[in-house]
C-alpha cells in the first residue's frame, strides 16, 4: 500500500483512539497502524485485537466507515482497561 494511504492510515487510527476517549469516555484504549502487517491493532491494557486493513479494501477503495464501526463496536463502554475485549458479535471464548 502507498505511503499517502499509510499516513491516512494511521490518521484514522489515531481518530478512532481520540473517539474512544472523548466521546465514548473510554480510558485505556489505543488504536495503531501497524504498517508491516498493514493491520490495526485495537489495545486495552494487555488485550489486543487485530483489524486487517485488506478486509476493509474494497473496489471502490477503502472502508473506513465499516472499519471504524468495528473497532469502535469492539470497545464496548464500561470496560475496564485489561479486560477482555471481544469483536463485535461474538460472546467470549468458551474454555
């Protein structure tokens, strides 16, 4: 991916984590552009999950809305910092 993407890239990201502080008052949370595996990473305390930024580009470009729902859906308000967090849609892991 360009060089012009990765840095819209990693603008978004850092939207996303101003998003989850000031509006959803969320603490804790960070969202990252990881460029050598062209992925975000949604962290909270020592949970990390992982967006793949090809599923989310499609023929008519990227989906940067779609990307934001999920990751901002994922953080889950009331959460505390270290908890686990889970996509959006699925119940925690049996174990």
């Amino acid at each position: 991916m360009s060089s012009d993407w990765a840095e819209e890239a990693e603008q978004q990201a850092k939207a996303m984590t101003r998003d989850l502080v000031e509006v959803g008052r969320t603490k804790g949370f960070r969202v990252t552009y990881q460029r050598r595996e062209a992925r975000f990473a949604l962290r909270a305390g020592t949970v990390t999950l992982y967006f793949s930024a090809h599923d989310y580009n499609g023929p008519r470009g990227m989906d940067w809305l779609r990307l934001r729902i999920d990751v901002l859906s994922s953080a889950r308000p009331g959460q505390a910092a270290g908890q686990q967090v889970e996509p959006a849609g699925l119940g925690p892991a049996p174990h």
